[in-house]
C-alpha cells in the first residue's frame, strides 16, 4: 500500500513569492491534515478536511494560506505571499475517520524562505 | 486549548540503557495519546497510542504510561539501541476530533 505522498521535497524561496505544496493521500483516507513544523518544535496543525469539506482551518493564517480538496482525494496547500517566518517543514496525514484512527504521515516538504 | 509539555528536550542514553520521556498534557477532555518517531528527513512514524481507559501498554520493547490524574504520559524504551536515536514526539488529542497536539519533541540519542 503507497504511503502519504508529498511534493516537492524541498522549496526555496525569496520572501513575498508564491508556493504551493501537493499531497496524495492514502487511498480510501477520508480525513486529510495539514501540519506546519517549525524547526525544533513539534508540528502544528494548520487545516483539515472530511472528504472535500473543511473542517478546522482555525490555525490557518487566511490572509496568505489556502487549502484545497476539490474531489475529496489529493489536497494542495498555498502560501500566497511568503514570510521569513514561514520557513517550516509542512506536513500532510491522512486517515480513515478522525476518531481514534492513526494518522499516518508524508515525508514533507522543507520551505525555506530568505 | 490543549497545552502539550515535553520533556526532556535531549536524552542521551548507553546502548542497552532505558530512556524515558515524559509529557504533560492540560485538557481533561484528552482521550487519544500516541506517541511518534521521526528520523532525520523521514515523516513521522507511529509507535504506539492509548485511549483514556488504558494505563499502561507494553509493545516489543516500548511501555506507555498514563496517569490521568497527574495528566502524565509517559513512553519508556528498555534497551535502547542505537537504532533507536531520532526525535520522539507524544501527541494527544480529544475523542472524535482530529485535531492533534504534538509536544516539542525529545532528541534521543543512543551511544555504542
């Protein structure tokens, strides 16, 4: 069975450009996540989707990020305008349900923005 | 919201040794706590999790405590290995929500 697919792996980028990231979940996970992980800290979840509906972007900054799951499968995240403190790992999970289902994770993407 | 403690934030322990980390968690509503491995440039790998009515499980070489009086968990590798060197994080969320609360993560290093 394929894992959580993520792309691409690294991303460098000059303050105030664009950059979107691309998950492929597991097939038939219907909860999808995604997680920023700041360096030397644990991740932080930032948005996450029950098939294509969101269902918490609380923690998503909505001025320069947005998330999409048009067909409730494959998911891209995007930061409009970069920020130095952006510079993150962004990772992307899925699972079966959002009960006590284990989450399983990509690999991520390293953002580094100068 | 939930606050995730973690510590210690590095651990280094002798080949054969134990290690163990410890988080505290803030929310009583918290009934899902997991424990995770991440290797350098890899995701994050689930090692072992607990529903709220479990004090204690056991699994090849990992034991998983939970106090929810003390609002304590804790993970114990007997043994270590250098294999075993990664950063751990504990995570817990509440039931029926995929909202995840990670600590900040323990550097655990195992030393021939």
């Amino acid at each position: 069975e394929a894992g959580v697919t993520q792309s691409p792996r690294y991303a460098v980028l000059q303050e105030g450009q664009a950059v979107s990231f691309w998950c492929d979940p597991i097939s038939g996970h219907d909860t999808l996540y995604w997680y920023q992980q700041p360096r030397d800290q644990g991740p932080q979840l930032l948005v996450y989707f029950r098939d294509e509906a969101v269902i918490d972007n609380s923690q998503l900054p909505s001025d320069r990020f947005s998330a999409v799951r048009p067909k409730g499968t494959n998911s891209t995240l995007k930061i409009q305008s970069a920020k130095q403190g952006d510079t993150a790992t962004y990772l992307c999970a899925s699972s079966q349900g959002q009960g006590q289902n284990t989450l399983y994770f990509g690999a991520g993407t390293r953002l580094s923005v100068l | 919201g939930e606050q995730v403690e973690q510590r210690p934030p590095h651990l280094s322990v002798r080949e054969g040794d134990s290690a163990i980390i410890i988080c505290t968690y803030t929310d009583s509503a918290t009934a899902y706590f997991s424990w995770y491995k991440q290797e350098a440039g890899a995701g994050l790998q689930l090692l072992m999790s607990v529903l709220s009515n479990v004090d204690r499980k056991e699994e090849q070489g990992l034991t998983v405590l939970l106090n929810k009086k003390d609002k304590r968990l804790s993970l114990n590798l007997t043994a270590a290995h250098p294999g075993d060197s990664a950063v751990y994080f504990c995570a817990v969320r509440p039931f029926n929500t995929g909202k995840l609360t990670f600590g900040d993560g323990t550097v655990l290093t195992v030393k021939p």
